[in-house]
C-alpha cells in the first residue's frame, strides 16, 4: 500500500475516532459516568453511530491479526518447516526462534505479495477513492485472499468441511464460505508442512545412523553420538547452501 493511501485511510478511520472523543469529551463535561454517553449515543444521528461502529470492528480485527496472519496466509507452512529444519539439525535454539519467526514473516510477505496486491487493486484502492461501500470492498478483498487458499487446499479436506457444515449439496469452490475454506486450508498447510518437515528430516537422519554404527563399531561407545554428527550435519547443511535451498522449496511449494 502507498504510504499516501496510508494516509487517507488513516484520515479516515482518524475521523471516527474524534467524533468518538469529542463525545466522550462533551458527555464529561455535561455530566459524568457511561450514563451520559449512551444518553448521546441513543440521540446520535445513524450516520454517527456507523463510522463508531467501523471503529470497534476495525480495532476487532486489529486484535485479531496474528490470529488471521497464522490461518489466512501461508505463515504456518513457512514456520513449521522452518522449525523441522532446526530440529533436523539438531542446533535446539540455534537459529533462535525471533529469528525463525522474523523469517518466516519476511517469506509469508513474499509469497503473498501477488494475492495482497490484488486486493489492493480490487478492494482497497477503490474504497479509499469512495467508489466502493465498506461491504462491496470486503467482498472483492475476500475474493483474491479465498482463491489463495481454495489453490492450496486439498479436494478432500474442502469436502470434509462441507459435509461438517451440513451442506446437502457442495457448491463450486468459488461459492465456498469462509466457515468452510479457512479450516480445510489450516489442516492442508499443516499436512504438507509435516510432508515437507519428513523430507528434510531423512538425510539428518541418516548422518546420525552412519555416525551411531560407526562409533559403536570402533568400540567408543562412551562418546556421544550427537558430539560427532552435529558438525557433519552443519557442515553438509552449510556446503549445500542450505537455507537458499530451503527458502526456494518453501517459495514454489505455493506455486
């Protein structure tokens, strides 16, 4: 978003909030406690009462961010593969997790570019211009964010969730509601994440087999294996150019 679409949008969500303020100021002065705020609320005029209503919902959605980062976008797939990749290791706090997550969101932002940008085009640019209502510019916001998911969501987790609402019949993807895409798409990112964190997992694994067979055929069996395994395990992960390779695998499993 540009920041002088910021800045309108800023304007207009400001305006509600100093009409709220300056009832909250003129309800002190008349008279104190809630009692002459709704006083002033039941004598507001209704276009009043809508842009303090657009408030609350906006401050709502606000709170609820990291709730909608996590099951909207493809956050949990990029930090879930990103903690397997750590624990394939076997480094524990190494990276620390603010940095896996600090990465994770840096992806998240790549790969949902493309579909942010369309909401952008279809949903925000034209309301913050006034040619769209506030519920025809969330109906075109959902659209690009709904088809994201529907691309990732396997066929039979969409079905399982129609049948879990009780639909007689399954509509066309598009028509899906959110009650039914948002969940199918969360148990899909979680399924291919755990695929993805296996694959990594496999030639760590093998790394500590080879290592734990060698030393108990030497006879050392008093040293630890993961004294032995952990360098190789960086070094193989290092002269693969490992978090490239990852960062790509994560990035076109969305395409």
């Amino acid at each position: 978003m540009r920041p002088g679409e910021m800045a309108h949008r800023a304007v207009g969500w400001g305006v509600p909030v100093m009409l709220v303020a300056a009832g909250c100021g003129t309800a002190t002065a008349q008279g104190s406690g809630p009692g002459a705020i709704m006083q002033q609320l039941n004598t507001a005029q209704p276009q009043e009462l809508v842009g303090v209503l657009r408030l609350v919902i906006g401050l709502a959605v606000l709170s609820l961010a990291p709730a909608l980062l996590m099951m909207l976008t493809a956050f949990t797939r990029i930090i879930i593969v990103l903690s397997f990749m750590r624990g394939a290791m076997g480094t524990q706090t190494i990276p620390p997790s603010s940095v896996l997550v600090g990465l994770g969101l840096f992806l998240t932002f790549f790969v949902m570019y493309p579909t942010w940008d369309e909401i952008n085009r279809q949903a925000v640019k034209p309301y913050s211009e006034g040619k769209l209502s506030y519920e025809q510019a969330l109906e075109r916001g959902m659209r690009p964010l709904q088809e994201f998911m529907i691309r990732q969501t396997r066929d039979r987790d969409l079905v399982l969730f129609v049948q879990l609402a009780g639909m007689k019949q399954e509509p066309p993807k598009e028509e899906l509601p959110l009650r039914v895409v948002a969940p199918a798409f969360m148990i899909s990112e979680l399924r291919t994440a755990f695929e993805i964190g296996i694959v990594l997992y496999v030639p760590f694994l093998v790394i500590d087999l080879v290592v734990a067979s060698t030393l108990m055929s030497m006879g050392m069996m008093m040293v630890p294996p993961v004294m032995i395994s952990l360098p190789l395990k960086l070094l193989l992960f290092v002269m693969a150019d490992g978090w490239a390779l990852l960062a790509k695998s994560v990035v076109l499993s969305f395409r």
